[in-house]
C-alpha cells in the first residue's frame, strides 16, 4: 500500500523545490548581470586611458622630435667651424643613445605596473565562486 503521507510531501516539496531553483537562478543571473556591468565599466575605462595615453604619446613624440631636429642643427651649426664638430655631432649622438635607453627602461617598467585586463571582474567572479563553493558545502552537510 502507498503511504498518503508521502505522496503528500512529495507534492509538497514540488512548488519549493521550483521555487528554491527559480530563486537560485535569479540570484545566480542577478550576480552575471552585475559582473558584466563590472566588466563593461572596465572595459570603457581601460579604452578611455588607452586613447589619452596614445594621443599624449604621438603629441610628445613630434614635439620632442621637432625640438631635437632643431637643436641639433642649431649645435652642429655652431661649431661647424671648428675642429670640434664631429666630436659634436658624436656627443649628440650618445645623448640620444641613452635617452632612449633610459625611455625604453621607463616603458618597460609601466607595462609591467599595468593591471590585468579585467582585474577587478575577475576578482569578483573569484569571490563568487569562493562563496558558491561555501553554499554547497554547507547544503551539503545539511542534506547528510
């Protein structure tokens, strides 16, 4: 004979385990849906510093190369004249050198200190995997 009892629960525990997976999938959609509006703010940003970067660059670049072009011409033309001019233009040429390593050194050096791409998105799926993880286990311990 079936027991009524547990045909009884069995249609009761129907609605709230629909229920219980309709609230789970909200929230886990709620999460996503904050995650990648996380993201996307980062995504923006990280676009936004890009470009000013590139632009200040490129402005920095043909000022200063301008600049150079002119002071080296206006150094060499001044002791053009004298046994001292390939020293000179030698002498500029080391100035060069090793503006361009020491440039090249700070370059490196900020592409090292850039953040990852999408640090703070992923940090916060970490965590939320971190605390899923912590759910389960203890829904586990429960259900045993």
């Amino acid at each position: 004979m079936a027991d009524p009892q547990g045909g009884g629960s069995a249609a009761s525990s129907d609605p709230s385990l629909f229920a219980s997976l309709r609230s789970f999938w909200s929230v886990l959609l709620a999460i996503l849906y904050t995650r990648l509006d996380l993201a996307t703010v980062e995504l923006q940003a990280q676009g936004i510093r890009v470009v000013k970067l590139l632009l200040a660059g490129f402005i920095a670049v043909v000022a200063l190369i301008t600049a150079f072009f002119f002071l080296n011409f206006w150094i060499i033309a001044a002791f053009w004249s004298t046994p001292y001019r390939l020293l000179v233009i030698g002498l500029i040429f080391a100035v060069y050198l090793l503006g361009g390593i020491i440039a090249a050194g700070v370059a490196g050096a900020l592409a090292k200190a850039w953040p990852g791409f999408l640090s703070q998105t992923i940090k916060e799926l970490r965590r939320d995997v971190e605390g899923l993880s912590v759910l389960i286990a203890k829904d586990k311990e429960v259900t045993k």
